[in-house]
C-alpha cells in the first residue's frame, strides 16, 4: 500500500479528488478554494477472480484544514475517479 494525502474539492457536485504527495500539506495544495473533505489515502490491488482492479481507501484528517475524511463518501469518489484495472 502507499500511503498519500488527499483532498476532495466542491465542485458543486459530488466532488473532485485530488490525491497528492504527504511531503505536501493539505492547505498547500487547497491554496484557498473551497474544501469538502481531506484525509489520508492508500491504494491496493484488488483481485476477483482474473480481474485485478484498484481500490482506494482513506482516513484521517487534515489539521492544516480543519477538515476531516468521510469514509464512505470519500472512498466512493476516489473510487469512481481514480480506479483503474490493472494488466
């Protein structure tokens, strides 16, 4: 697993995810636009039967936003974004 940081921007809708390095802080790369969500995250091979996926996970929070992870919600986005099977 690799273990980042992320930030699910409002986009007016379900949101947009941005995951990034954790050498960043979250209030560095949010630069000031509106925040919905922020945490941690890792991403994992997923395998079902032939088929291997990738499937996000996240937790946490950001201090520097004051704004916490919301586990199903935010998993669900970064899964509908940022999912991708694997060869």
């Amino acid at each position: 697993m690799i273990r980042s940081k992320y930030i699910i921007f409002d986009d007016g809708d379900k949101g947009l995810p941005v995951v990034f390095s954790p050498l960043l802080q979250h209030n560095q790369v949010a630069a000031g636009k509106p925040v919905i969500s922020a945490g941690y995250c890792d991403v994992r091979v997923k395998i079902e039967g032939d088929e291997k996926t990738t499937e996000w996970d996240v937790w946490g929070k950001s201090t520097s936003l004051r704004k916490s992870c919301r586990p199903v919600e935010d998993k669900e986005i970064l899964n509908q974004y940022l999912r991708y099977d694997c060869l």
